[in-house]
C-alpha cells in the first residue's frame, strides 16, 4: 500500500502503525462504496486507483453534486473502472441493483453529526439503522462475498442517538452471517476513532477558528482526550480487515490518543483556551472495545477483534492464527491509552499535510 507523498513515513511517525499488510487483492474485482463521495470514499477510490485494477469501483451516494465533482477527479480515459451510482442506502431495491456483479461493499453511508441526528431521531433511524439492514438484505440477495461496514467510537456504550444507532448498525452486520448461511455473504464491522482532517474534525474547526484571527479556541473540557487515525490509515485498515475478515467481527485499530486541549495547543500555543463545556451526549473519553466485551475480544499486533459472543469455533480460528485473549476487565479508551500522541508529531504531521 502506498500514502499520500504528504503523509509517505507519517501513518508510523504519527500513529505508529500503517495497517497495510496484509490486504485484500482487488485486482479484477467489483467493489461498491456506499457513502462513497464522503471523505473515507474519496481517499479509498485514491487508493485504490494507485494500487489496483479492479473490474469496477462503484461509488454510490445520494448527492449528485458530489458526484459530478468526484468524477472530474477521476476522468474515464485514464479510470475507465470508476463509476457513480446515485442511490440512497433508504431504498433497498436501488442498493439490489447497484450490488449486481458486486465481490465486496464497503458500507460508509451515515448521518453522523451528533446534534443534528438529536434533533432529527427519526432521520437518524432510517439511514443509520434501515439502512444498515437494507444492505445486509441487498447483499445476500445479490451473494456479495464480503461486506465491510464502517462504525465509530460513539457505538461502544453508547450515549448519544448517533452513537445508539451505529450500535444497532454494528449488531446488524454482525447478525447478518446467520441470515446468509454457511457459504453466504460474509459481514464485518470496523470501528475507529476521529479521522484527521475529516469534515466534522476538530482540527478543520480549529485551524478555521486561527486563520480567521480568533482570539481564543473554545475546549470542552480540559481532561477531554480523543483516539486519532489518519485517513490513510483508516482506508488500509479497513482494505486489511476485508482480507483478515471471517465474519462476524468488530476489528478496532490500535491507534495513538490526545488531549483535546493539548491538540489545541499544539495547534497554536499562543491562543489561551477557554473551557466552554461538555455537549449534551458528549463524552469525556473514547471508548471503543467496553469491558463488557472483553471476554469476547482478543488482540493481535496492530488490532483488538471483538468476536460475536459464544462463536467458539471463530475465537479457535484466531487463536491458533496467534491471536491473544485480553485479560478479564479490559476495555480499551482513550484515557488509558497507552499510545500517546505528542505535540511536536502532530505538529510536523499537520504542516506536511497542509503544505501539500
């Protein structure tokens, strides 16, 4: 796998870790990304394009704005796989068709702004939960072989409603390999933390706030810390869980954690930092393997994989790959976090990324 000649040697220096190795061949496949002209599909297509000839590379989403944008990034003389499929992950008879002649789907599609799905629940409900449950049926019925669904931090113990359905979600996919049967469509979930750079990122909110000569950042709580993955990273994750992938799993990189205030110092060490207060279904620290399921989860050198509870069979495979159980109580957060990330990191990554 290769970054961004902006990131080339960061994914290690940053977060310790690249997740390229091993990957699934896409070579002469047909894969669909839903959500796929949000900031993972666009990197994924990227990356793909760099390392793969698939057969096709089918971004599907409901923008056609977005759409039309992309695709100028991708012109058909020089990406004749590329294509755009304009669907919305609500209409099940549209993903069918979309998935025809599809080997892999990776499902990215979601609302996932915390307030906003507060104040829209139902919204919320219908993308993230039916939505979660019309691929799992688009899938079986066009026998997918892989499916990989994209989840977040705010799905492990869960206190907001964007964080409530992307469980619901997660369990869904999980549940799905019993529906497909023995030989069916195989389903797994990633699930990692705050994406630099990404729209609804803290860093864009920050660097607008000092190009815009703010006298000061707003920080929620001091003791706030978060988990944090390059973009980069989480596109090679989730290539390595598809190859990895048995069905069934929870797959959560091992990624470095910050202060929030330390991330807004490292950003502008001369602003002063005012403490304006937790959100409401805002948490103080990330969780994204909970102690609940630690008897359910094992680790291996660059992943914990939380298995489906009493899928003995699945934990034996992974044992005798060399995978280890985690000790009794052990949860996985971004307070306790071994891997710190530093200012000086952040900072020489953020002006190699800006500067390209």
């Amino acid at each position: 796998m290769s970054a961004t000649p902006a990131t080339d040697d960061f994914n290690r220096l940053f977060l310790g870790r690249d997740f390229a190795d091993p990957i699934m061949d896409l070579n002469d496949k047909v894969v669909l990304v839903t959500g796929g002209t949000g900031s993972f599909g666009k990197r994924f297509a990227e990356v793909v394009a760099q390392n793969f000839t698939p057969r096709k590379l089918i971004i599907f989403s409901r923008d056609e704005l977005k759409q039309y944008e992309m695709a100028q990034a991708f012109p058909k003389d020089r990406y004749p796989f590329m294509r755009f499929f304009i669907g919305d992950v609500r209409d099940v008879d549209r993903l069918e068709m979309a998935m025809r002649d599809v080997d892999y789907v990776i499902h990215a599609a979601a609302l996932k702004h915390v307030p906003i799905a507060e104040y829209n629940p139902f919204e919320c409900i219908k993308t993230n939960v039916w939505g979660a449950e019309n691929v799992v049926n688009a899938a079986i019925r066009r026998g997918v072989k892989r499916v990989v669904a994209l989840s977040t931090d705010k799905a492990a113990n869960p206190l907001n409603l964007y964080g409530a359905s992307k469980l619901a979600s997660d369990k869904i996919f999980c549940a799905a390999n019993a529906l497909s049967g023995h030989d069916g469509t195989r389903f797994s979930v990633v699930r990692y933390g705050n994406v630099v750079g990404s729209r609804g990122s803290v860093i864009p909110y920050f660097a607008k706030l000092i190009q815009e000569g703010a006298q000061e950042l707003p920080i929620t709580d001091d003791r706030m810390t978060r988990f944090w993955i390059t973009l980069d990273q989480g596109v090679n994750f989730v290539l390595s869980s598809l190859e990895m992938m048995r069905g069934g799993e929870v797959f959560v990189p091992k990624i470095s954690s910050m202060r929030t205030a330390d991330l807004a110092k490292a950003m502008a060490p001369h602003l002063p930092q005012k403490i304006i207060g937790i959100r409401p279904g805002e948490k103080l620290h990330e969780v994204m393997a909970p102690e609940d399921d630690a008897r359910a989860t094992v680790e291996i050198d660059d992943r914990y994989i939380i298995l489906p509870h009493h899928e003995d069979k699945l934990r034996s495979t992974y044992l005798e790959r060399g995978a280890k159980p985690v000790p009794e109580g052990f949860s996985y957060t971004s307070d306790k976090n071994p891997e710190r990330l530093d200012a000086r990191t952040l900072q020489e990554f953020l002006a190699k990324t800006w500067a390209a």
